[in-house]
C-alpha cells in the first residue's frame, strides 16, 4: 500500500506514517494540494495529513480541501509534537539568529523564538528545514524539527522540547477514497454544513444535533463560497457503528443547507 504525506523523511508526518502503516510505502509529497491531487489521481491509496494542533488550532490548508475532495476520513491519530532545536557541529545557542522550519511548527514555539530573538524562516517542511540548515553551512542558523531528524543530516541537538505549550499535539487524519463507510466500532464524524441567514440558525441546528445524542467536541467556521457566508465544520461524538451515524445525521437537522460528511471513524484516545 502506498500512503502519501506532505512533506520529507523523518519529519513528523513521516513518523505518523510510519507508526499507522509500518508495512506500506510512505510516499513524501511537496505540499497539501499535491497530496490532494495525489490521492484524487490514485497514485497513493491512503493520505496521513495533519488537521489540528493543541497550540495554533486547525490545519486550515487541509480543512479547506476537504469538502471538494472525493474522499472521506477513516482514522484518526494523535502525535505528541516536542520540537528539537538542530544545528551544525559548532554551532553555539548563543549564536543562533535564524530557525528554520514549517510554519505550523514556528506557530507552535512563536513566544520561544521571540523571547530569545531567533527568526522565524518559514519552508515547506520539518525535515526539509533539517536538510536546508546543513547545505547551508551557516553555523547562525538551526532547524526546529523532530529531534530524531537531525542524525542523516549530522545535526546535533542545541535545545529539547522548543514549544510554548506542554501540551503540544497534532491530530493527524487518514483519508481514503470514496465516500463514509462506518464501521461497527467507529463513534466519531467529522461533518461540514451551512445554514441560511436566520437569527438562531446554528443554534438550532446544535442544538437538533445534541438532542440527538450527539456531543460536539470541535466546530470552526469557514469562508464559504460567496461573500460573508460561512460553512461549519464540526466534529461529533455519538453512538458506534452505522446506526450511530443516521440517528445524528439522517436527516440533516433542519436548519442546515449544505450538510458534507467528512468522515466517521473510531475516536482517538485523548
């Protein structure tokens, strides 16, 4: 089996790769778009992207894509995220100016590197910051990354557990081609609606949800198509299996317009 990731070997979606699949081929990807393309174009037949952080919150180059991709979630997975700061041999922390790595990852340590003056240089990858800090050869700049990462690179450690919240996680999710298929174990959907401009439109519709049995663990509002309308993604709990699934979804609650399901699977363990 073939599961594409963004990004290079031995960065954090790599790992995640790694741990969910041992026995496929990871297959690195340069960005969420040609992870997307990829997974359409069925050159891989699963993607492992990540969709939320602890710290900085939704993913949203993922989250965007998900309503117009003929896909759906079936897993999700939960990575403890704890940044190393890599650097050449030599390299002093006191002389370190610049830090180099994924955008997520610098949001994820912002008051760290601010507190000590580094600058954030954002590239496409954790792994891909590693390998870039030692072609360079400039023992003022280092990569925050996994610290595993740094060893095919003969980068050393000059700081552990670089993030501004002890905390730090990244939700991962698996997307497979085609549309939900639940299985007997899975409790949890992710779903994406709109409602009409009425006063109370999204409370009704919450609220249809909750008396469902449903319980709302996450909702984030979006851009929608036109101007000043707005799409909800929300993620839920409720009961296993596909009888779960139709008593919180079918039919949609009445409020709602457009009502996308994402996905339903067996919630990770928090």
């Amino acid at each position: 089996m073939l599961v594409g990731y963004q990004g290079e070997e031995g960065s954090y979606s790599h790992r995640t790769v790694r741990e969910l699949y041992p026995d496929a081929k990871p297959v690195g990807l340069p960005s969420f778009a040609a992870a997307f393309t990829a997974l359409a174009d069925q050159a891989v037949d699963r993607l492992v992207l990540p969709i939320e952080n602890s710290t900085t919150g939704s993913v949203l180059e993922v989250l965007d894509r998900l309503t117009g991709a003929d896909a759906s979630i079936v897993a999700e997975h939960l990575v403890e995220v704890r940044h190393a700061l890599l650097a050449l041999p030599g390299a002093q922390l006191d002389g370190i100016k610049r830090v180099l790595s994924h955008t997520e990852a610098l949001a994820q340590a912002k008051e760290t590197l601010a507190a000590r003056g580094w600058e954030p240089v954002s590239v496409d990858d954790t792994a891909g910051a590693v390998r870039e800090v030692a072609q360079r050869g400039d023992l003022n700049e280092a990569a925050l990354a996994p610290p595993a990462a740094g060893e095919a690179h003969g980068l050393v450690t000059l700081l552990s557990d670089v993030v501004d919240r002890a905390h730090n996680t990244t939700r991962f999710v698996v997307l497979a081609p085609g549309h939900p298929d639940p299985g007997p174990e899975d409790n949890k959907s992710s779903i994406a609606f709109s409602t009409g401009h009425r006063p109370g439109a999204l409370a009704l519709v919450l609220t249809e949800l909750g008396l469902r049995g449903a319980n709302l663990t996450r909702i984030e509002s979006r851009p929608d198509t036109s101007a000043w309308s707005y799409r909800f993604y929300v993620d839920l709990l409720h009961e296993p299996g596909p009888e779960g699934v139709e008593k919180a979804l079918v039919p949609p609650p009445s409020a709602v317009g457009d009502l996308y399901h994402l996905g339903t699977y067996r919630a990770a363990n928090g």
